[in-house]
C-alpha cells in the first residue's frame, strides 16, 4: 500500500512523509535486526523520495505511537539490573546501538538531506517532558546525554525532541496535540514546530467511534501558520491497522483509523482529506510571504484580529481569525466587508479576496459502504473445519516449560505470545484447617483476561477494562483430598506503551493466588503464591503453525462444528473479492481471538466487546470550541470493532485461507469477506465556488438530492430550505453528472438561476448522488 498511500499523501499537498521506526519490530532478538518486508525501512524512505517527498525520520526509539510496549523490544526489560528511559548504563548502550544502526544504514543508502536525501529532520526520544520530572535528576541526565548522542552521530540535518520544553540546544523542542498555536520553542532562533496534529483519536476495546470535524482540523492548522509555524505534521494522516500483535494500550483496538484524511483502508476520508488539500494550496500560494514578510497584527475585538504578512515590494498576505465560538462576524478589514465565521480564520493571499475559509467546506463528504463479496455467495458458501486448542498437558496434568516458587510476571517470557499458563497443584486432606464445604479460589490478577481451571473443569473468565488492568477473580470451587490441579490461563491484550514507568507496570498473574475456606463466619486463607508454578508459553495451535497456509496437519475436522466453544480453531477458504477495492472481513458473531488470512496476522479480534453506554450524541457535532477525544463521540453500546482489514497484499488470486483462534467461544457462521466503497456522495460548495463529485473511480448512478440556496440538513438527509433556486437544479445536475464517473458544477446562480434567498444567507450548492 506504500506507494498509493504516499501518491496521495502528496497530491492531498503534502510536503513531507512523517514517520516512526519501532525498535522492537526491527530487533526482535538482541542483535538480530529484521527489515525485510514491511520492516523495510529503507525501501519505505526511497518510496517517499521517489514521489518528491520530503522525510522525517522518528527514531525515538521510543515512540509510544498505542504501539506495544511503546515500541520498545521487551527483552530490554529482562535484561539483569537494567531501568529503562532514563540514566542507566545498560538501557543507554542499547539505545545508542540501535539508533546508530538505524543511522548506519541511512546514511549508507544517502538518505539524509546533508547526502542529497528525502530525510530533512530526525527525532530522538518522544514526549519525554510529560514524564521527566518523574525520574527526577537522572531524567534530566538523561535527557542531555541522548542530545550529546544523537549530535555525535553527526547526520547534517536538526534533531528535534518533542513535549521536551527544556531540549538542550542545538536540538529543536517541538509541540504534539490538538492545537499549537500557542506553542513557542524554547530559543527564539528555532522554528516553530509541531510534530504531532491529532487529526482524531484512537480507540479502544470498550470505546466510542472518535471524530474530529474538518473545519476543526483545518482552524487549528490555520491558527498554528498564523501565528508563525514553520512545520506541521498529521498525526495520523494514515491511520492504519494494528496488525498481529501490534497493538499496545494495553487494549487498543485493531483499527488505527484515527479519523485520519486517509482513511484505515488507504480510501479518502471525505471532507477531510479535500477540505485540508484545498487548505494547503491556500498555504502554498503564500509561502514566499509567509516566510519572508514582515508580520503585524491587528485586534479587531470580540475575538476577532488580524495577522499581515507583509513583503518588501509592497505585496502581503493575510489572516482574518475569529476565535468565538458562537457568533459569526461580520467586519470590516481595509475598506473591505468579510464575513468570518465563529471558530474559522479567512485566507487573504492578496489581503483582498478570501480564498478559503476554514469553516466553509467546498468538498464533497463520502458515505463509505460494504459491497457483497460477488466472487461467491458468502456467507453461506464457507466451508468450516475445526480443531480444538489441545488443553489437557496443561488444564489436567500441569505440564510446563519451566517451574519457579513464585508468581511472574507475563513480560518474563519476552512477549513472544499473548498467552501464559499458570499452573500448581495443592494437596489437601480433609482435617486441614482450610477445608470446608464454601471453598473458593481468588487471583489478584493484571492480566488482562484470565481464563481459570481447577481439575480439568474451567471454572470462569475476567477481563479488565480500559484504564483499570488490576482486578480480582474469585470463584466457588470443589476441591478433593489429596492433589487439585489449578492451571491459570493468563492473556495480555497488548502492553503498556505510555506513562513514567510504563515499562515495570505489572502484566499477568502476580498474586496472590489464594484458596479461601468458610466456616460460618471464619474464613481461612491459603496463599499459593510462592507454591511452586509450572508455566507453558503459548498455545499448541500457535507452536504447530495452524494458522499458516502450508498447515498440513490432520487434526482438522469437518463434522460436527461447535458453536460457542472456547479455546477452538476455525479454518474455512473464500474466494478473494472482485475488483481493486479494499477487503475487509465481518466477525460479528466471535467472541475475543486472533484471525489469519494465508498465514498473515489480521491482528486481534473481539467484536462481542461493546462500547460504552454513554458519552454519545444524536445531535450533530459542532466544530466550534476547542477539542478533546470525548467530543463529538459516536458508537456507544456498539460493537467495538467487528470489520477487520485484509489488505489485498495478502489475497491470492483464487483460493485463500482464513483461520481463526477463538478463545472465549464464538459462532463462525456469519463470517464473510466484503469489499468498501463510496456508496453515496454529497457535494457542498458555497456560492461562487465549485462542486465536484466523484465515485473513486465508478460511474454516478443516481442523484438524489440537489439545493442552491439555503438546504438544511445533512448527508443522508438534506432538505429544501427556505429559499431556492428558480431552475430546476436536479435535473441540471443529473445531466451534468449521472454516467460519469466524476463532474464539476459552479454554485452559482448562472448555473442554477435566481433565487429567492434575502441577501444576508450564504448561499450554497449541496448534491446527493448515488455511486
């Protein structure tokens, strides 16, 4: 996708590609790097520079990004006496290693602008200024040493550190967040830069749809080169996917879509991606003064003020804002009326005319939809078989790996699985002063989920939620005399990837373990936590490959298919989806597990997880006023996720094979492969602007609404206003525009007629159509 991605990237007006580089993805292994595939980072950095594209190279190495374990590779935690991000000797000889790799290998490819390369700034550490006071001296210690670093790797372009108020010179601090026009760097001789525009928010097992308006994004951008920005980054601009074990958090979802302009399948994400290219021209065609002018300002109250960017031959450029967030503005600004909307800033290139106003969308919106996989009748046509996890070495016998005389912690076994077993074996006899007929077993776990097992017989299941990862699990049992058997299953949904220690904070069971005996009121308690446990990593299924194509193994089975059984393997073969849209497979009936598609990880899935109940609205969202990720919510009491990406890099041209871990229990009968697309497109242009449409790359099959005037309503459900135009304007536009597959029409009355709107409503153009 690296190529499409980068190509649009560039035509949205990109100047430059953005991006991180995982160190636990690159050296899995210590001192074994891996950049093949899409590990490749250097066939990624061409790719950019193939398209004219400037690069920016994050090598952090910590990059928190929701990543696992913030990127870093988790045999760094097991390594003996070792206190990662901040003065330590053993963590900063790692970080120098792979950071002069990472360096090595660019600069032997020529990729640094000092070479004639894409590469114009690199980034070491990432927002440790939120954290820094936490680590106290050795932070600060810290924090000079990776400057002296990375300066002694001598690259010939600026380093930057962002969130890092106190970067020590000559590195660039830089801003992150939703705004940064208020953001000035630490020297007045560096430029003003932000490194991360929140284009949305990511989301969460548990968690809402995020969305952040265009018109937002675009203020914010506005704002920010208003006010004397140099260099503005999307995060994200292409959010992407979590695939395999990707996802940190812990338990953020598999979609990374972020709201971003590119949407999670490499489609554009309309208005946002027209309405911040059309922004970015507006830029473009004032850089010369935006970067050589002279600036003034002038407050033109209630909010409202001007900024001119003034050249030496008497030409300049300038900025109307208005901050309110209520009320539009109607002003006068040398000589001239504007009317500025409440929470906009106006783009003047000559001071005279405005030519884009962050508020007015003149883009048209999509309306993505499913398309039925036409290649077969799904998903009736999918042929299962099944195999179950095989339990019975660890649930009823106890069979581990290793054995210790205490509780570990999950991070122990190198995040090589999300899965770790827990097993002991307590004897008891019926004259010990714990036995009872209310006996119950309890685990203080950190897991996230816990899956729990006394004699071959699964007693239970607990998870945590988002935010909240330390919970307790407390369960009846029946032991007998003499030796029971406890086997603890234990899986992470992701490590914790931010915050001042993230990196020590408790995964899996740490206990204590307990066996809780009752007597009326006297309760006994026998701590197991320092029994001697057995542990097993893994899952039978994972260590004989049952997801990889070349499986040949005969334990599948046809007969028989179970429903709702935990712990199950599913295999089934489809067809790959006509066309060149993006896949996209359905989960809905699963539960909680993994999925492949020809060997390759779709990532975790976990559709039977809803969203919270509350924090949405029906109403529609008001761009105006600052955001946050719980504006503007949608999805509560939804499915988390239940469509999950099948880049078509991973389809073959016929049969494919689709396999799936089911862990809690699920039904595979509903599953089936789509494709998406534009389903509907709405047009909206102001007065004297143009409208385009179009249905990536399909013919306009219908038009179902147009107004020119003052429609009210939104995509989907638009409606006449109270004034209109005198021509027929549907039939215009399906002339215009049905059978194609794209058109422009001007809004305008030339086109559409006279209307009847009084002259203080803006008047614009808004078409429904049909793809």
């Amino acid at each position: 996708m690296w190529p499409d991605l980068i190509k649009k990237a560039k035509e949205g007006g990109l100047d430059a590609i953005e991006t991180y580089v995982f160190w636990n993805a690159h050296e899995p292994i210590r001192r074994q790097y891996d950049f093949s595939g899409n590990l490749d980072l250097i066939r990624f950095l061409k790719t950019v520079q193939n398209e004219g594209l400037y690069a920016v190279l994050r090598i952090g190495p910590y990059v928190c990004a929701e990543w696992n374990y913030g990127g870093f590779p988790v045999w760094l935690h097991n390594m003996p006496g070792i206190k990662l991000r901040t003065a330590d000797d053993v963590f900063m000889d790692e970080m120098q290693n792979f950071t002069s790799v990472i360096v090595d290998m660019v600069k032997q490819e020529k990729l640094f602008a000092s070479q004639g390369g894409p590469i114009i700034l690199a980034q070491i550490e990432n927002e440790y200024g939120n954290v820094m006071s936490s680590y106290g001296a050795a932070g600060k210690a810290y924090i000079d040493w990776c400057a002296n670093m990375a300066q002694s790797l001598d690259i010939g372009v600026p380093w930057i550190m962002c969130q890092q108020s106190d970067a020590p010179q000559p590195i660039i601090n830089t801003c992150n967040g939703w705004y940064c026009h208020d953001f000035q760097p630490n020297n007045e001789n560096s430029p003003k830069m932000w490194t991360e525009n929140w284009t949305g928010w990511f989301k969460s097992w548990g968690g809402p749809d995020p969305y952040r308006t265009a018109e937002d994004v675009a203020y914010a951008v506005a704002r920010f080169f208003q006010t004397g920005g140099s260099f503005q980054n999307y995060y994200m601009y292409h959010g992407g996917t979590n695939f395999d074990r990707e996802a940190g958090g812990p338990y953020i979802s598999t979609t990374y879509d972020y709201d971003a302009p590119l949407d999670e399948y490499g489609n554009l994400n309309q208005p946002k991606y027209g309405h911040l290219k059309q922004l970015h021209d507006a830029l473009h065609s004032i850089e010369k003064a935006l970067t050589h002018g002279n600036v003034s300002n002038t407050n033109l109250g209630d909010s409202i003020s001007a900024t001119i960017y003034a050249l030496d031959d008497g030409t300049s450029s300038c900025f109307l804002v208005n901050e309110g967030t209520t009320n539009d503005a109607n002003i006068i600004f040398q000589g001239a009326n504007y009317t500025v909307p409440a929470w906009s800033v106006s783009i003047l290139p000559d001071c005279k005319k405005e030519v884009y106003n962050t508020a007015k969308v003149n883009t048209q919106t999509w309306v993505m939809a499913k398309k039925s996989n036409e290649a077969e009748n799904q998903p009736t046509s999918l042929k299962w078989t099944w195999t179950p996890e095989v339990v019975d070495d660890t649930v009823v016998h106890g069979k581990g790996q290793r054995s210790a005389s205490q509780l570990i912690d999950q991070k122990s076994i190198n995040d090589i699985s999300d899965y770790l077993w827990y097993m002991t074996s307590v004897n008891l006899d019926k004259n010990d002063p714990i036995w009872s007929k209310n006996m119950s077993i309890r685990v203080n776990a950190t897991g996230h989920v816990l899956h729990a097992f006394v004699n071959g017989e699964f007693i239970g299941s607990q998870w945590a939620t988002y935010g909240i990862f330390n919970y307790v699990f407390e369960r009846s049992v029946k032991l007998n005399p003499g030796s029971n058997q406890i086997t603890l299953l234990s899986a992470t949904i992701g490590l914790q990837n931010y915050g001042a220690y993230f990196d020590v904070v408790g995964t899996g069971i740490l206990g204590p373990v307990q066996i809780i005996g009752r007597n009326g009121d006297e309760s006994i308690t026998k701590d197991l936590s320092a029994h001697k446990w057995s542990y097993k990593v893994g899952l039978n299924g994972l260590g004989k490959k049952f997801f990889s194509s070349s499986d040949s193994s005969s334990e599948w089975q046809s007969q028989n298919l179970p429903f709702n059984r935990m712990l199950t393997w599913y295999k089934t073969t489809f067809k790959a989806p006509l066309g060149t849209d993006p896949v996209v497979v359905n989960l809905e009936g699963l539960n909680k597990g993994l999925a492949w598609v020809n060997g390759n990880s779709l990532g975790r899935y976990w559709p039977s997880y809803l969203a919270q109940e509350d924090g949405c609205s029906n109403d529609a969202c008001d761009y105006r006023g600052y955001y946050n990720n719980n504006k503007c919510v949608t999805g509560c009491g939804e499915p988390t996720q239940i469509w999950y990406h099948v880049p078509r890099s991973f389809l073959n041209d016929e049969d494919n094979e689709l396999v799936l871990f089911e862990e809690f229990g699920g039904n595979p009968l509903k599953v089936n492969f789509q494709t998406v697309t534009v389903g509907t497109t709405c047009g909206n242009a102001y007065e004297n602007n143009v409208v385009e449409i179009s249905c990536q790359g399909r013919p306009i099959s219908d038009i179902k609404f147009v107004g020119f005037g003052d429609p009210q309503g939104a995509c989907g459900s638009f409606q006449k206003g109270s004034c209109d135009a005198n021509n027929d304007p549907l039939s215009i536009v399906h002339t215009a525009c049905v059978g194609k597959e794209s058109c422009s029409l001007s809004a305008s009355e030339s086109v559409f007629g006279a209307t009847n709107c009084t002259a203080d409503v803006s008047k614009r153009l808004v078409v429904e159509a049909v793809c």
